[in-house]
C-alpha cells in the first residue's frame, strides 16, 4: 500500500493540521511506468526530493509550486528550491502520462492493471491535493480511487481493494479537514475501518499499522470536533494498538509520530473532560518523543511536539491551579515563538505568541 501521503502528526498546542511524510512511499507508482519513460527517472528523483517533508494541511494555497518554494526555510539546510521547483511539475506530468496509459488499457483486457492505473491517478491528485490545500484536486483523487474499486472487489483483490479503499478514506479525511466537515471525516473513518478488517496483520505490519494510525487519528478529529470523550477513548485504543507494531527500535519516526498522537489523544481526553490525570499522563509521552527527537535536523517536528508539550502543561495548570507551572508555560511558549522569527512560518509564530499571551493572562489570574 506504498503511496504517496503524508500521516497527520497531531498538533494542538499550536492548533494546525500538520502532516509529515516520513517513508519511501511512492515503489507501487514507480512499477506501474515503465523504466525507459523519461518520466520515470524524473519522478522516482521527485519522490526521493519530497521524502521527510513536513507542511501546514491548509485550505487553497495558490498552487504546489508555493509549497515546493517554502521549503528551503527552516527545515532544509542545503537551498533545494529548484529541485523541489521541478519535482513539482514532475508530479503534473505524470498525471498525463498515467491518464494515456489508462486511455490504451482495454478493461476487459487488463482489468487489474487498469485499476492499477486509476490508483496511482488517485496517489498523484492527492498528493498535490494535501500540499495545495485544493479541495478539487482531492475529490478527483477520490474519484480515480473510486473507479479502480469499480473494478476491484473485495472477494477476488480483498488486498487491492484495502489498498484503494484506504486511500480513498485518506482523500476525504483531506476534505474533511480542509472543510471542517464532520460528515466527511466520518465517510472516511468507514473507509479506514473497512480497509483495516482485510490487511494481514501478520503479513505486513507496517501497512496494518498506517491503515490503524489512520482510524486513530479521524476518531481523534471526531472527538474533538464533538467534543466526545468516548470517540478519544477509541482513538487512544487505536493508538496504543500501533505502537504494538511500531516499536523505537524498528522504525524511529513512525514511533515517535504515534506516540505522539498517543499524547495528544491523553490531552485532548484532560481538556474536554477537566481530567487532570489525562493531562499528567501526556507530558512524559510528550517528553519520550522528544528525547529521540533531533532538533537540528527535524527543527520543525520538534517544535511542534514541543508546543504540544507545552500546550498540555498550560491545560494541567489551568486545571490544577499550578502557578509554577503556568510560568513555565509562558517561557516555552515564548522559545517556540523565537523559533520562527525570521522564517516564511508566519501562522506558526502568530499561534504561539497567541499561546503565549493566554499562559500570560493564566498566571495573571492565579497570582491574585
């Protein structure tokens, strides 16, 4: 189930809807073109260029090419604005390319390879979809995945058809963010909980366990959109299932991004809730992503996980009366702000100061 998405790292201390693309995820649209095209070089470059990226999911961005602009700041050291320039118009031409090959593929002839090609269609409009924030791109992508299960079934490819229905839970989960359409993200949880009963846990854990991460982290935006302790409860189940195959020792990112969301789901629990236990739970979660964290190399991942950090420790002191510990909170939230002075991330730096100022008027409130 190799494609080419990001996974939502959680991030409420600073409010956004972050993603983060962390594996060599695009080997299923590589085989699908063949090697002599000039196309394929180009694109297996690209996808190698968009590894490890991370970006804000916001509505409408003027178009991938700002996004693929926007990356040399902060998170890349060397200047690779050009490379990512042109890995950008990569990804537009092999959308014509695939939309030939699906024009020459007879479906009577070649049904699995036709939707093969309507799957990968759908892994390249979502890609540009999440960076460009377009919502018209996502639904197209929704649409290519909906044709590949046209011809996908769930008794004959019950595999290719987890594969294709948990991409399309992936493109409307997108909508639904960008939206702020509950009925949308649960559109997609149905998809992701479809897709999870028929992969092969045993077989290939990691792609049971990104199928799993995404039917925590739809649950988690659910809950919070409705406020629902029971629903964060199941996404903390959801959660705490991956980390049963995602340890620290097999892949180090994939494990921080759930615990992560382990954390973030314990914080959400204490703030609708007012359980302070919640909320002392997540603060060494928070602390155990950190310490494998590197902030010279991930500066952006971990000033996010520190502002969730953060974040928590404001709400434990809000409900537990801890002045202390409201100082603090303003200090760190005034570390993060620092952080993206100077950088394109302005939202990032507006949220923290706004932060900032709240943990201020907190300890305003306790000192009387």
């Amino acid at each position: 189930m190799s494609h080419l998405y990001s996974e939502t790292l959680l991030t409420p201390g600073l409010g956004v809807s972050f993603q983060w693309r962390h594996q060599n995820n695009g080997r299923d649209l590589l085989d699908i073109i063949d090697e002599e095209s000039p196309v394929y070089g180009a694109l297996r470059k690209a996808i190698e260029r968009f590894e490890s990226t991370v970006f804000e999911l916001s509505l409408n961005k003027p178009s991938l090419i700002e996004w693929a602009n926007s990356q040399e700041t902060l998170q890349d050291g060397a200047d690779r604005r050009e490379l990512r320039l042109g890995s950008a118009h990569v990804f537009q031409q092999s959308i014509e390319l695939l939309q030939s090959m699906q024009m020459m593929t007879d479906r009577k002839e070649d049904p699995a390879g036709l939707a093969a090609i309507h799957h990968s269609i759908g892994d390249v409009l979502g890609f540009i979809g999440q960076r460009s924030g377009s919502v018209h791109y996502l639904e197209q992508a929704a649409l290519s995945y909906e044709q590949a299960l046209e011809i996908r079934s769930e008794d004959e490819m019950p595999l290719d058809w987890a594969h294709s229905t948990n991409n399309l839970g992936i493109a409307i989960q997108a909508v639904g963010q960008l939206e702020d359409d509950a009925g949308m993200l649960k559109q997609a949880l149905g998809s992701f909980k479809k897709a999870v009963s028929l992969l092969p846990r045993e077989d290939n854990s990691d792609v049971w366990a990104s199928a799993m991460c995404n039917v925590g982290t739809v649950l988690y935006q659910l809950g919070t959109h409705r406020r629902g302790a029971r629903t964060l409860e199941q996404a903390l189940v959801s959660f705490r299932n991956v980390l049963s195959e995602r340890t620290l020792d097999k892949n180090k990112i994939a494990w921080a991004i759930t615990q992560n969301n382990v954390a973030a789901t314990l914080q959400a629990l204490g703030e609708h809730e007012e359980d302070i236990g919640s909320l002392e739970a997540s603060i060494p979660v928070y602390d155990s992503v950190l310490k494998v964290l590197d902030r010279d190399s991930l500066p952006l991942i971990w000033s996010m996980v520190s502002a969730n950090r953060v974040s928590a420790m404001y709400s434990l002191a809000a409900e537990s009366d801890y002045l202390d510990m409201a100082e603090a909170s303003v200090a760190e939230f005034d570390k993060i702000h620092d952080l993206f002075e100077g950088t394109e991330y302005t939202n990032f730096k507006a949220k923290a100061l706004e932060r900032s100022q709240r943990a201020q008027e907190l300890v305003a409130s306790l000192q009387v």
